[in-house]
C-alpha cells in the first residue's frame, strides 16, 4: 500500500496525475470548489468568490454527464430490445436514472452560483 502511495507521490510531483484521479476530475466537480461556511469572514468570502468563478465550469459536467447518459439510454434501450425484461436493463434504467438525479443537482448548483454571480455586478 505504501508504494502505491509512494508512487502517487512522485506523480504529483512530476505533474503527472494517475489515471484514477483523472477520471474522478472528468466526471466529479467537487474538487474544484472550496467550503464556503467554514473559517472567518474574509475566507467565507474568499471561498465564496473562487466558487463563483468555478461555476463557469459546470456546463461542461454537464454535458458529459449528458453525453454519458444518453450512452446509458441507448444501452439500456438495445439491452431490453435484445433481451426483454432482463436485469442487465433494470440495471441501466437505474443507473439512468442516478444520473439524471446527477444533472438535475448540477443544473440547480449552477442556477444559484449564477444568480449570485449576477446580484454581485
């Protein structure tokens, strides 16, 4: 475990991130943003300010979360054609339907950052 650790280690620090890692930042936003209810005054309003300007980044979640849910649509949709009522696309369904809950979340985080960034002007 440590020379995993290790290893991941001395990728950072060559600029190179692992593949794990890159995947999570391609799909997960959370790691662009930074925890406005926490520390003084000028940090929430700091923390604040940088996850404004992080907002610009949340249409392009969204369109490959869209892009990945309508390869789930299509699979699920080939899945039950093929199959007919078989668990593989119960399974797609599902995991369909996790991802629209994904997008609809995302669509309302970004409305509030961008109406705050527009009572801020």
């Amino acid at each position: 475990m440590s020379d995993i650790r290790s290893r991941a280690a001395a990728a950072l620090s060559e600029g190179v991130l692992p593949w794990r890692t890159r995947l999570y930042r391609y799909f997960f936003y959370g790691w662009r943003f930074r925890d406005a209810d926490n520390g003084s005054r000028l940090e929430r309003a700091a923390a604040l300010r940088h996850n404004l300007n992080q907002a610009q980044w949340l249409p392009t979640y969204l369109r490959r979360w869209a892009a990945s849910g309508a390869v789930l649509l299509w699979l699920q949709s080939l899945t039950e054609r093929l199959w007919g009522d078989s668990v593989p696309s119960a399974v797609l369904a599902i995991a369909l339907i996790l991802v629209m809950m994904y997008l609809m979340i995302t669509v309302i985080c970004w409305a509030f950052l961008q109406a705050g960034r527009q009572s801020r002007k």
